[in-house]
C-alpha cells in the first residue's frame, strides 16, 4: 500500500479491490495511460469543423477518434483488473475531476493551433516512448494491445511531426506562436514520463520493462535532436516533481463539465 | 435424445463470408482478414475477430451482422473482439483486394506503389494521410484526374 501513497485518496480506494502490489501497480498505470489518451483526444475533438484547412480538420478528427477508442481500450483492461463492476464508460464519465490523473501536460487547454501542435507532439513523442516499454510487458492483453496501438501511432508521429517542421521554418507569427507554445508546455512535457507511485512494483513484475526514468532519457535524446536541427531551444526539465498527475487545472475542469454532460444529464444514457 | 448436428467451422466461415464491411459492400469480413479463430461445440459457436483500427466506430455493427449471420445454426453465438494478433493489411486476401477496387478504393501499399482504382494510373499524389474513415487515406489521381482513397498500409 505504501506504494500508493503519492495517489490522491480517491484514487487509492478505487483499487482497494485490485489484490496485490502487482495488480494495483497495473491498474495505476493503465489508468494513467487511459486518462491520458482520453483527455488529449477529447480535448483535440473540440478542432472538428473548425480546423486551419479541411484535411487538416479531418487529419486532427482521425487522432482524436484513435486516442478516444485507444483509451476506450485501456478503460477495458483496467476494468477488468479492478473488477468492481464499472465498465469503461464508468471509468471515463462517472469520476470527480480530481480523481483523473493525467499528465500535467494535458492540463494545458486547447490553446491555438501552436499550442495544440506542440502539446500533441510532446505528448505523442513521451508516450511512444512509453509504449516502447511495453512491447514485452509481462501483461499478455497489455501488449497484445500496445503492439495494435503502436501501429496506429506511427501516423500520428510522421503527421505532429511535419507540422513542428512546418511551424519551425516558416518563420514569422508560426514560429513565434510555437516558440511560446513551447515557452509555456516546456516545463510540463517531461510529466507524461514522470515516475508512477506504483514503479517499483511495476519494473518488479516486468509490466514496464525499464523504469521511467530510462524512458523519460531516451525521450528526451529524440526531441533534442528534433528541436536542435530546428534551431528550436532545449526542453527544459520538469518544473515541478510533486503532483505530476494531480491538482487540475481550470482548463480541465471545464472540459470534464463538458464530457460529463451527457451522462450527468441522464443517468445510464447509450447511444 | 436429442442430436445436435455437427456445425463445421468451415460452414460457419462460409456464413461469415456473408457479412459486408459496413461502409464497403464488396469486400466480406472474411477477405478483409477479420477472423481470427472460430470454435464450435455443443454449446456455442465462439468467433474472435480482429478490428482494423482500435477505434473503428464499424465494430459493433460487424458484430452484430456476424451475430445474425450466424443465427440460422441453431446454436448460441458469441462474437468477440481480441487484440491477440494486430490485424495487418498482409491480412487482406486477393478477393478482398479487387473488393476494395471496385468500391474506388485503392488497395494499401506503400504510398509510392499506390495505383488508382479507376484507371490503374501508377501516377497518383497523396493528398492527405487521413481520409473519411480512420482506415483509408485521401489521393490524387492525375491520369484519370479524380480524387480517390486508398486503404491505409498498416
């Protein structure tokens, strides 16, 4: 139990029913990865009808619907791993704000199109990493699901990644706008990697198979060289250690009240 | 007593062969490589597929399709989703491929292999990597000058 203390109260008595180290190790991290992949697709959904160009406005609908039926996934396998009979739709509507525990990245609202690009591709860039370690996790329906995921994201890479080119080189108010973009994101990138309070009993049973911290490395050697050919300055290290996936922002509380709505509004709505 | 006869699960793929892609009536569910394994006996018939895009918003209507396709058995059916192997577009067989053709979507290969659907004109451009449908990508026919999609390699 120790393990979890960093976990807001909430989220600890949520997995008082998941056994041991082990299995409420697992059910942290895919509820990290879930809420991370819910809150950024969702978030992306709000450009539908409003993007900078048509296919633009189709290509950022196609990774909202990949990230949203991505955490659909992951809602399941944790459902199945706490087995306290919520499904995942309980899991992605019926919880507090202060009971999701995504990366303070994904705090940052919206924004501009800068803001959006450069949130995605720092998030994509960590959670591709992230993925990475685990192809071999000792969680057969986790990577079985991650090396499905993984083929997914190979689009979503090239794409976030020609649109930094693009912002980059272009000079003028694009790359002004992403240099402030990135000015505010920075300090919150490294978040996404940031160590879980169930590590250990994580590495320990091979579910990931390194700690964060390697991850958060090789991560970081990636973007660095990205952003050095670009000219682009480093990416500083994590502002803040503490409450990486707690303490939400304004910005997410509005968006939860948004998709809440429906379920709040009629309780046991389908589609 | 009662005999339940025996349900081959050949039979029960020719069922399957039934059942259209949702949004491309030409290709079956079996030549877009969607079955992954089908088991009967006494009690059930049991069909895993495996779903093209995680996200695909398609899923539950194929299953429901395969359900009732697979009804005139007699026999109760359960058809799940799994992710025990990815489906790949290698999974895609010859059928399904000219399937894809005559729905005016070109069938997925590398972008630079990539040939139109109308035309066969090898001379084609990439317009964008994301298309209507989370599984197909938007092209440029310059030979026939028509726009077309083009199942996404993955």
């Amino acid at each position: 139990m120790n393990d979890f203390v960093a976990a807001p109260q909430a989220i600890a008595m949520d997995f008082e029913g998941a056994g041991d180290g082990r299995e409420r190790g697992l059910a942290l991290l895919l509820l990290s990865m879930a809420d991370d992949e819910f809150v950024i697709g969702f978030s992306d959904s709000e450009w539908t009808g409003i993007g900078p160009i048509l296919e633009e406005d189709v290509a950022i609908s196609s990774l909202a619907q990949d990230e949203l039926g991505h955490a659909q996934a992951l809602y399941t396998l944790l459902a199945n791993v706490v087995d306290d009979g919520r499904d995942a739709d309980a899991w992605a509507y019926d919880r507090p704000p202060e009971g999701y525990i995504h990366a303070r990245l994904l705090d940052h609202p919206r924004g501009d199109w800068a803001a959006t690009i450069v949130r995605r591709y720092l998030y994509d860039t960590a959670d591709s990493a992230r993925l990475e370690a685990l192809v071999d996790s000792s969680h057969r329906p986790l990577a079985e699901l991650v090396a499905k995921i993984r083929r997914e994201e190979r689009y979503h890479l090239m794409h976030v990644q020609t649109w930094i080119e693009r912002l980059a080189d272009a000079g003028g108010e694009s790359r002004h706008r992403l240099l402030a973009a990135l000015g505010s994101m920075g300090p919150d990138a490294g978040t996404v990697l940031a160590p879980l309070a169930g590590e250990a009993a994580l590495v320990r049973h091979g579910i990931v198979t390194e700690p964060f911290a390697a991850m958060e490395a090789r991560w970081r050697d990636g973007v660095g060289a990205t952003f050095r050919r670009l000219g682009l300055p480093e990416l500083p290290p994590t502002a803040s250690a503490d409450r990486t996936r707690t303490d939400h922002s304004d910005a997410f509380r509005a968006l939860h009240a948004e998709f809440t709505i429906v379920r709040r509004s009629e309780v046991g709505a389908t589609w | 007593m009662v005999m339940t006869a025996p349900i081959s699960t050949d039979s029960v793929r020719a069922r399957l062969a039934t059942v259209h892609d949702p949004e491309i009536p030409t290709v079956s569910i079996v030549d877009l490589g969607l079955v992954h394994d089908i088991r009967v006996d006494d009690r059930r018939i049991a069909v895993e597929l495996l779903p093209t895009f995680v996200a695909c918003p398609a899923l539950e209507l194929i299953r429901s399709d395969a359900t009732e396709a697979l009804g005139g058995f007699g026999r109760p059916v359960d058809v799940s989703f799994t992710f025990a192997v990815p489906w790949t577009t290698e999974r895609l067989t010859d059928a399904g491929r000219a399937g894809l053709r005559k729905a005016g979507i070109a069938p997925p290969a590398e972008p630079s292999a990539v040939r139109c659907p109308f035309c066969d004109s090898a001379s084609v451009a990439m317009d964008s990597a994301f298309g209507p449908a989370l599984c197909r990508s938007l092209f440029y026919c310059r030979g026939c000058r028509q726009p077309f999609e083009a199942f996404k390699p993955i």
